[in-house]
C-alpha cells in the first residue's frame, strides 16, 4: 500500500504592520467624490504569518504570532499534524530558515517519526515556493493601506 501524502508550501511573512490612523477618515462629499484618509498614522506593532498552502486542495493553514521562532514553528506543525489523519505523510517545502532546523524543530520531529518530510528550495530561491505568491497577493491587495485599532484586529 502506497502512504497516502499531503504537499504543503509553507513560509513565514514577519512584520506585517498593524497602523492606526490617528484621525477618521473623510466620506467622499458634494466636493469630494471618493474617502480621504490624513496620512498621520501610528503603529501598533507587528506580527508574523506563518501559512502553508495544500498544493492538492488550495487549503490554507496559518497561525498568527507576535513572533516566528522554532516554538511558533512547532505550533504551526502541530497544527497542521492535528488535520491530516494517521497514515499520511506530510511533506512540506521551505526555505532554509534557521528555525526549520533547530534543536527545538527537530525535537518535535523525533516524536513524529515518518510523520513530516522536508522538501528546502535552494538558497536564494524562494520564489520557487508557492506560498510566496500568497503573501505577495496579500501584500498587494487587503494588507495595503489597511487601518487597524490594534493587533488583534489585524490578526
């Protein structure tokens, strides 16, 4: 019998911006047709994305963090172990990411014997992973400009 195999693309997308306006923005007005936003802003911080795309389904997996260390890292395999049942064999490509190979990383895989696979794309070369043209459509679509009140409107 052939082991059944899920094919995840995965990265982290760090310092995604929560900013907040500092004043509403403006209603489009009989002189002004469309809304106007001041440019003052201030910033809230940052998170981390850390996303894996199904290459066989489209299905997204992510988990949203403050940071993107090896414990985020496990929480996001963890994560992604709890959706696929016993029998599969879950291969995932990404980048060469420190955190990928960690003592914490590979004490985590240790318990999973067989369980995980690591596919690394070559140094330099990560726009051979498809999970970057999500973030890159992301980036250039809903997170662009977007004006939140905290961090945790932005998760």
């Amino acid at each position: 019998r052939k082991d059944l195999v899920a094919l995840l693309s995965y990265d982290e997308k760090p310092g995604i911006q929560a900013i907040g306006n500092l004043y509403s923005d403006k209603p489009p007005s009989p002189d002004h047709s469309t809304w106007s936003r001041n440019h003052d802003y201030k910033r809230l911080g940052t998170l981390s994305l850390l996303a894996g795309i199904d290459l066989l389904t489209g299905e997204v997996t992510h988990i949203v963090r403050e940071r993107h260390r090896s414990e985020e890292f496990v929480e996001f395999l963890k994560l992604v172990d709890s959706k696929f049942p016993p029998g599969y064999v879950i291969v995932i490509i990404l980048d060469n990411h420190s955190i990928h190979k960690s003592a914490e990383t590979q004490r985590y895989l240790n318990q999973r014997i067989g369980r995980f696979r690591f596919v690394f794309t070559p140094v330099h070369a990560s726009w051979l992973n498809i999970v970057e043209t999500l973030f890159s459509k992301m980036a250039r679509s809903f997170l662009r400009g977007i004006r939140v009140d905290s961090k945790e409107d932005l998760k």
